[in-house]
C-alpha cells in the first residue's frame, strides 16, 4: 500500500476508534493527524510539523471574531436585554392564537440576531417565556418544545461563530456568509411559528386579551431599540466595510457591556466569571480549530476529499439524489456531534464533492449550517434540546414528543434551502457579496 | 498534588481573564487607531494575534484540568461502570501521548528551529512564540496524570457531567 493510503486509514481509522472511547473529540482528531503525519514524514517532522500546522491554524487574526461574539452573547446572557427583547415581540405578536409561544419563537430570533448563541438564547428566552406561558394555561411541554425549536435560528441568522468557522475551512467570505443566514434564518422561525399556529388555533384558551396602548407600544419599542441598534453596527458596519467582522465583534463586546451596565444588569465584579467562561469556549474551539489544520494538512495529503467525491459520484450523479443523501448523512452527523468539529472535519470532505456538481461553496455553507443546527435539538448530543429542557424542568422525554412536529417541519425546512440557491444566494448577490 | 492543581487552576484562570480583557483592549485600540486617528496601529494586529495564540493554548490546558473537552460519549455513559473508569484511564493516557508527543516534543523543536527569527512589528522572536505549545503541552501532562491517579483511585468519577457548552 503507498503512503498515502496507509496515512488516510490511519486517520479515519484512529478517529473512529478514539471518538468511540468516549476521548475528547480535539484529541481523538489531533492524536489520529500527528499519527498520519509521522507515517508520511517520520517521526521528528512528522511531530514538528503537527506543532507547526496547530499554531498556524489557530494563529489567524479573523477567527478573532470568536471569542469576540462568545464574550458578547456572555454579556447579553446576564444583561437585560433579552427581557427588552422578549417584550418588544410580545408587542409585535400581538394577540395572534398562542401569542405567547409565538413571543418565545420571535424572542429567540431576536436574540440570535445580536448574539448569535442558541444555548444562551434557549436558557434567556426560556427562562423568561416559560413561567409567562405556564401561568397562561399553555402545556409546559409544548411551550419548552417551541423555545428548544426555534432557539437555533440564532445560528443561522447573523451573527453566527459556525459560519466564521466555515468560512475558515472554505475560504469563503464571513460577510457573504452572514448575509446570506437572514433568509434561511427567518423562515427556520416561520416554520416554528407556522407549526405554533396550527397546534394554537383550535385552543382559543391560548390567548392573552391584555391590549396595549400605543403609548405602552411606543415605550416597548424604544426600550428595544438600542438592543436591535446593534444589528445595524455590526451586520451594518460590516456590510458598508467599515469594519472587519473581527473588529466588528470587539464592537458588539464593548457596546452590550455598555448597554448591560447602563441597565445594571452586570456589575464589574461579574466580569470575572464573564471572561473565563468566554475564555473556556474560546479554548475548546481554538483547540479544535487548531487540531482541525494538522487533519486538514493530512487529509489533502492521503487525498481523501477526492476518494469521498468519486465514492459518492459512484452511487449517483444526479444532484438531487446527492444533495439528499448529503443532507441524511449531516442529519445523521449533528445528531452525534457539536456542530462546530463537526463543520471543521466535514465540510472540507464534502465541499469538493458539492463544488464538483456546482453548488456555490456560500450556499452548501448554510445548508451544512442548517442541518448541524438541527442537531442541536436531537438526543444524543444535543446540548440545545438538554438545557431548554433543564430550564422549563420538563424530561427530555415529554418535551421530545412535542418536538417532533417542529423537528418534521425543519428538516422540510432544510431540503427546500439545499435544493433552492436562491434562498441562501439571493440577498448576499443583491448587495454584491456573491 | 492537589494543592499544586488548585494553584495551577486559580493560576491559569487569571491568565485566560487578563488575556481576554487585553486581547478586547488591542483590537478596540486598532479600531480606535484605524477609525477615529485615521493611523492604523501597526504592531495591534500582530500583538492581537499572539495574545490570542496564547489563551488558546492555556485555555486548552486549563480546560484540560477541569476534564471539560467535548467528547461524543454516549456510547460510555451506557456501558458498565468498570468500562467507564477504563475509558476515562484510556483517555488520559491518549491525552498525554498526544501532549507529550505533538505540544512538548513537536513545539519544542519548532521554538528551537526559530528561536533567532524576528517577528515583524514587535520586539519578539518567534521562537519565543512558539515555546506557548511546550509550556501548555506540560501543564496537560501534570492535568492528565492527575486525573489518571484521581480516576483509579475512585476520587473522580469516570464521566463528567458539565453543563453542555454548544460549540
């Protein structure tokens, strides 16, 4: 066998194995590329080049951004803004059947629309919506259900971390990227609110009659904006190229700092705990991110992108039958993994298998996103679905069975984006990105 | 040994706050300089970089201490309890093979190949950068055995149950 077999089955094989034994996933990619790399070039470059291929990985000033956009949905965690946010949609919902729960799906896209965290969205806006809903008389399954559902539309709409991630391995831009999550984003929240409306409509119970007066809708309103005005700086100033999407970030950081304290929902003492909790998260992906570049280096050496594309050509060439077998095998993927290795250790495997039946790299980047994200919501590994469970203090069990819906509307969701450009391609061409 | 550990957390801890409070400084320093004085800082960007590097790595390692990796194991958390402690023993060992081999061995030789390289902008070689993989790469080992001593023993149990970070 030449060398570049054997290295290629000594990665698949070794980070197989090791993810199996339950070894963290960074190590069990990391150990399997630093293996393939001593049986390509021995065992001092072999090393020295894995330590080399690490530090360049992880020393990139965009990625930046990450632990910029973590801190800032760390803020806005602790900080009032959800509660103004969870009002403004209760505003703009109005008195529709299962307002409330509509409230939680709106809330949950505002939220992902500043900060970009789905867990820290879920644990907000559930943690606000749920007690709201319970006195109400809405089922507290279904009300934990539609909060897990829809806090995911965080990470499609703009910010989002997985897609700098994504755009590191595909080298594609952040900014064309961000802007084209807004559409899939939003109808991730549609289906949600479709799904409420037909569970709602028959339950007329499912209403809140307190009206408000324009004077009320007016202070609503402007307690939001300075919240949502954030969108308008960072999607903003990095749309007009005021600023990079890593100083961007740093802008967001400062400005709910600024804003959390203005609503003395932080104290500086608090800051600690917000930074090394940041910190933590930043360490988990730039370790991953880095181990990543070592098994990208192998994987281009032991050709294994082009080994996956030709297996795959193999069994169709038909790009629908593809892009529906690559959607089942994500499904599958997000099921059993976070969502960001997952994007670091599959996206360069299947974007030239994409790229070859002419899918533009953008729009596979929000198709990959979408179906990782839907992945947060399903057992085994689902730390979406775990913590809105743990917050409405429903089992995962009851609160499975009022997902199912949502989950059947989503994947619907997910084949009508990979099968459609446009809906991923549309916005980022009108503003001259894609 | 535990008392080295705890030294070693509340150590690392402050090291990861400071960083990431400087690392927000720099670049909002680089905005600053950029936006509003309309002259770019130049050594802003090379400084944000490396102080990034850096917490990644004693990030890494102090993540390592708290067991706080993301794994995928399920498959673990079902098996019986003695194969659970030898999992949780296997992956400590795997943790230092890949530490001693890759961040100490790898990282050293990489620090010594460029030990008298200039770095561009700042007053540092890259070598100096480069020694953040062995420093962080020896904190994991004493981590890694730590746990192991501590798993055997039955201080610790075999999984952890973290929050879950969604990353």
């Amino acid at each position: 066998m030449e060398v570049a077999a054997i290295a290629g089955l000594v990665l698949i094989v070794g980070i197989v194995a090791l993810l199996a034994l339950g070894i963290p996933i960074s190590v069990a990619v990391g150990t399997s590329s630093a293996l393939a790399a001593i049986t390509v070039l021995g065992f001092e470059n072999g090393l020295l080049t894995s330590a080399q291929q690490m530090f360049r990985g992880v020393n990139n000033f965009s990625l930046l951004a990450i632990p910029f956009f973590v801190l800032a949905g760390v803020i806005m965690n602790n900080g009032g803004i959800a509660l103004r946010l969870v009002n403004f949609a209760k505003m703009l919902v109005g008195r529709a059947p299962g307002s409330l729960a509509q409230t939680n799906v709106a809330a949950n896209a505002m939220f992902g629309a500043v900060s970009g965290s789905a867990v820290a969205s879920v644990a907000a806006v559930g943690s606000t919506m749920g007690p709201l809903q319970a006195k109400e008389g809405y089922p507290r399954d279904f009300a934990a259900a539609t909060n897990i559902a829809s806090a995911p539309s965080g990470m499609i709409i703009p910010p989002s971390n997985l897609m700098i991630v994504y755009s590191l391995v595909s080298s594609t831009s952040v900014a064309a990227l961000f802007v084209a999550g807004y559409v899939p984003g939003i109808l991730w929240a549609a289906v949600c609110m479709a799904i409420v409306h037909v569970y709602a409509r028959k339950r007329p119970e499912l209403r809140v009659t307190e009206k408000l007066s324009a004077a009320a809708r007016l202070r609503v309103a402007g307690q939001a904006v300075p919240a949502l005005l954030l969108i308008v700086i960072v999607i903003g100033g990095i749309l007009a190229g005021i600023f990079t999407p890593t100083e961007a970030s740093c802008i967001a950081v400062l400005y709910s700092l600024v804003l959390s304290f203005v609503y003395r929902s932080i104290k500086v003492r608090d800051l600690g705990e917000i930074l090394l909790d940041s910190g933590r998260t930043t360490a988990i992906v730039m370790f991953l991110v880095g181990v990543s570049a070592v098994m990208s280096w192998v994987m281009s050496f032991a050709q294994i992108p082009q080994m996956v594309t030709d297996a795959l050509l193999t069994v169709s060439t038909n790009p629908y039958v593809l892009i529906v077998l690559i959607v089942v095998l994500l499904l599958v993927i997000g099921c059993f993994m976070d969502p960001t290795p997952a994007v670091l250790i599959f996206a360069p495997i299947f974007l030239p298998v994409v790229t070859a039946f002419g899918m533009d790299p953008v729009h596979f980047g929000i198709f990959m996103v979408l179906a990782l994200s839907i992945g947060t919501i399903t057992p085994p590994v689902g730390p979406v679905l775990f913590v809105g469970a743990k917050v409405s203090g429903m089992s995962i069990e009851s609160v499975m069975r009022r997902l199912l819906p949502f989950f059947v509307g989503l994947v619907v969701l997910l084949l009508v984006v990979a099968m459609t450009p446009a809906l991923s391609l549309w916005l980022p061409g009108l503003l001259g990105l894609a | 040994m535990t008392h080295v550990k705890n030294a070693l957390d509340v150590t690392l801890r402050w090291l990861c706050v400071l960083l990431l409070a400087a690392l927000v400084l720099v670049v909002a320093w680089q905005v600053f300089t950029r936006q509003v004085l309309s002259a770019p800082s130049v050594w802003s960007e090379e400084l944000a970089k490396y102080l990034f590097v850096w917490l990644s790595f004693f990030g890494t390692a102090l993540v390592f201490g708290e067991r706080g990796h993301i794994a995928v194991d399920f498959l673990v958390r079902r098996a019986p309890e003695h194969l659970q402690r030898a999992a949780a023993v296997l992956s400590q060992v795997v943790t230092f093979a890949f530490a001693a081999l890759v961040l100490v061995y790898g990282g050293w030789q990489l620090s010594q190949l460029t030990w008298t390289q200039d770095v561009p902008s700042l007053p540092l070689m890259v070598g100096w950068l480069y020694l953040v993989l062995p420093v962080s790469g020896v904190l994991v080992l004493f981590y890694t055995v730590y746990h192991l001593v501590a798993v055997v023993r039955g201080v610790e149990n075999a999984t952890t149950d973290g929050e879950p970070d969604a990353v």
